[in-house]
C-alpha cells in the first residue's frame, strides 16, 4: 500500500526499522512519518471521536487537526502525522482524550 513510483515526485527513503503499533510488529522507513508507515501497513484507523467514538484516520498530515492522535512510546497525544518514525517506537492506539499516568 505504499506508492513506489511516481512520474514526478522522487522517494528517498531510509533505511527499513522496525517499531510495535499495539503490540504487532510492523516495519517502515526512518525519516518516514508515523501515519505513513501505519498507513502503508494497511492500518487506516488512527483515533476516534472523543465524544461519539467514530473512527478517524489520516486527514490534515500537517499537524493541525486531532485526528491522529496517539500514545507514541507512553506519551499521550502525539500527532502521528508529523512525528518522524524511530526504530523500536511503541505506537499505541489513544483511548479518549489521552492522560499522562500518575497524579499531576
């Protein structure tokens, strides 16, 4: 699900890494955002709603609207559209409005 060719954009790619999206192990490029590797993984549900819980998926990928967010190794409400993949990343899937743990 990833494009390969393109007649005028060039894809200069990193290197392969590995990172977990809710426990599965998925592969993507360094350099490469969250949302595309998940994308290009088949994963197109990122969040839901806050309120009505309705499924959200890759929408501005500019870091301006909520619909991407996610816990990204234990932090709440990463915008996975902008944020650069790292090798061994933990993505998780965010549930409601996304709290730090402990008491604040």
């Amino acid at each position: 699900m990833r494009i390969k060719e393109h007649p005028i954009l060039k894809f200069e790619r990193g290197k392969t890494i590995r990172f977990s999206y809710n426990g599965q192990e998925l592969v993507g490029y360094e350099g490469e955002t969250i949302a595309a590797a998940l994308h290009a993984a088949g994963i197109k549900e990122l969040s839901k709603s806050a309120v009505l819980h309705r499924p959200r998926g890759f929408f501005c990928a500019i870091g301006t609207c909520s619909s991407c967010l996610m816990v990204v190794d234990g932090v709440p409400n990463v915008r996975v559209c902008v944020e650069r993949l790292v090798e061994g990343m933990v993505v998780e899937t965010q549930q409601g409005r996304g709290e730090l743990g402990g008491a604040v």
